[in-house]
C-alpha cells in the first residue's frame, strides 16, 4: 500500500476533525502523519494484541482503530485523544483508509491477475476463483494487441499508452519486458479485424506524433472467455514474428491474416527444407539471379498476367516469355500455370521463413 495515498487522506482528514490524525502499521511504527515529524516513531504498547482484536482501543494518550483484511488488520488509523468523540474520529478516518486501500488493491491486483492470464502464469482452475474475488467479468470479448518499440527509448511508452486507454476497469496495459508492451482491450462481440486494425493504427500514431517512436504492433483474436487471452497474447506474438519475415513493410499485422504464412510458420524447418528439395529437384532456387527472382514476383503481383507484368516491368512480351521459359528450364516449374504457380509462391515464401529463422512460441 502507498504511503503517500494515506497520507493525502490523512492531511485532509487533520483538516475535518481538528486533531492529529496518523496510521501504524502492524510494527506500532506510524507510517502516516497529519504532524510529519512523527512518521518512523515506534509504539511502546503491545501491537498483535491489540490489532488482532479489530476493536477501536486506546493508549498512551491516543485512540486506535484497527483497518485492514478481516481476518488479520495491517493498520490502525489513530487521533489524539481519548475523549468520548476520539473513537468516532478514528472509526471514520479507518473507514475513509480501508475504502481507499481496497480501491488501491484492487486496481493492483487486477492488473497483476490480468498479467498472470496473459502469460499463462496462473493455473486454469485458479482464472475463475480469482476472478470472481476480484469482481472481474470474465465472458466479455477482449483483444490483445501486442505494441513493440524496436529501438531502446527512454521515453515512458507504457504513460502515454496508458493515457490513451484510461478506463482502467475495462482496458489493460501490461509491461511484459524491455521492448512489449500489451494492451488487453475490451471489444464488442461482433467486431472485425479492420477495425482492430484502426484502433492499433490510432495507437501507432499517436506514439509517432507525441514521442517520435516508431512501433510494430501485432494483433490476436478476439475471445470471449478470460482464460482464452492467453491464447490471444500467443497469436499477436506469432503475428509480429511472421509479419517480420513476411510482411517487412507492415507496422501493423493482424493474426487473422496472416494466410498461408501461419501455416508455413508453424512448419518444422527439417520439413521446409525436405519440402525445398523436392519441388527444386532440376536446381537450386539459389541458381535464380536477382533479376529473375524481381520479374517472378511482379509475375504474381499481376495474377500472372504476362501482358500486364510486361507492361509493369516496362518490357516486351516476348521478353518476358523468354524469361519465364527459362525459370521453367531452371526449376521444371512453369508459372504460367496455376499449380506451378502455387507451388513456385510457397517454395519462395518457405525459402524466406528459412532464410529468417525466427523465434518461435
């Protein structure tokens, strides 16, 4: 608990009852003060004794009441005096604390307990217990976004996020380490991935305009249970690590769209490579020159439209036949036709995922 959140209740409460108001902890040492020079004094009288009793009681010239969990209070909120208007002074200042620390804690727990979820920390049979203590919904649709910032900056990314999203009973920011950050959001049931996509596009923005700071933000599925955001955590991670070999110019990335690159993705790389083999039995896709490898990919930027690629790449048709005649010689591959084609995208899109090496969850 903060100190310093007693502290401002304490002062204002010094204010409204006209007598010195402090708070002990379970030690007797008054951690909050109306008179300031008293913080860090140290009872003389029996504490355990007396907390444990959860009774407003009186000592050394003071009234105490004791507030904190039930079972065992960690404070007493004090006045001076041990007059007949002391205990109802000290009840309402114990009153006043309890309810701000609950509020304190609960705030704290819950984004402590949302962290655990998202990180698969906490046991599936523990999600719905906690929740219910926390009073947290547990079958609202929630998103998560993944925001990475790929440089070191000492700006405070989480603040700004934060201020972005300050209903902080229904959205979450969470720390996971040096360069990620998630936002567990609160969405309604029917929403689709382009409007996911502008609301991580907002966020992106708003880190460019305000901070200068170039982010990449990857997006899971939208779930409707609590212990399913795990998962969605799982899938903005995949989401970035394959937008980061497949889609290099996207900040944005969304799970949901990922396509036949998910697939490729969760491959075994001795399966990629066995795979590589087979469909290159004539040569080696590395045989395939810078120039070739340009022409096939506006080949399929075309919808293998010779007439239109040879338009695009500002050469003659015949040319252009010429060139894929000769990937079809190289490879035994003839990407004019629509199978071949298929073949040739996923040899190439396999061929970058090797090439990439990325980290896997």
């Amino acid at each position: 608990m903060s100190n310093r959140l007693f502290q401002g209740i304490i002062h204002q409460m010094r204010e409204a009852i006209g007598r010195t108001v402090g708070v002990i902890d379970e030690t007797g040492t008054v951690i909050s003060c109306s008179e300031l020079g008293r913080i860090g004094e140290v009872c003389t009288f029996p504490i355990d004794e007396n907390l444990s009793k959860g009774e407003t009681f009186s000592a050394d010239g003071h009234t105490y009441r004791p507030f904190g969990s039930v079972l065992h209070p960690e404070y007493a909120a004090f006045v001076d005096g041990d007059d007949e208007l002391a205990p109802k002074f000290a009840d309402i200042v114990a009153v006043s604390l309890s309810s701000v620390k609950s509020l304190y804690d609960e705030k704290y727990d819950r984004g402590n307990f949302i962290k655990n979820v998202v990180l698969d920390n906490i046991l599936p049979g523990d999600i719905y217990l906690k929740a219910r203590e926390l009073r947290f919904t547990t079958d609202t649709s929630r998103v998560v976004l993944l925001i990475r910032i790929p440089e070191h900056n000492d700006i405070s990314i989480y603040d700004i996020i934060q201020n972005l999203f300050p209903d902080k009973t229904k959205d979450f920011v969470i720390n996971i380490n040096e360069t990620d950050i998630a936002l567990v959001k609160e969405v309604r049931a029917n929403i689709e991935t382009r409007d996911l996509e502008k609301l991580a596009r907002s966020i992106a923005d708003s880190l460019s305009s305000e901070a200068f700071i170039h982010c990449l933000i990857g997006i899971g599925t939208v779930v409707e249970g609590i212990k399913e955001l795990a998962r969605s955590f799982k899938e903005a991670q995949v989401a970035l690590e394959v937008g980061k070999v497949f889609d290099t110019e996207k900040e944005i990335v969304s799970y949901d769209n990922l396509g036949i690159a998910r697939l490729i993705y969760q491959l075994p790389t001795t399966l990629c490579e066995m795979f590589l083999r087979e469909v290159f039995k004539r040569g080696s896709i590395d045989t395939l020159d810078h120039e070739t490898l340009f022409t096939i990919q506006k080949f399929f930027e075309n919808n293998l439209n010779v007439s239109e690629t040879s338009r695009k790449l500002f050469v003659h048709r015949n040319t252009l036949v010429y060139r894929l005649e000769k990937i079809n010689k190289l490879t035994g591959l003839d990407l004019r036709e629509f199978d071949d084609a298929i073949v040739f995208k996923v040899a190439l899109m396999v061929k970058k995922y090797l090439d990439a090496n990325p980290v896997k969850y």
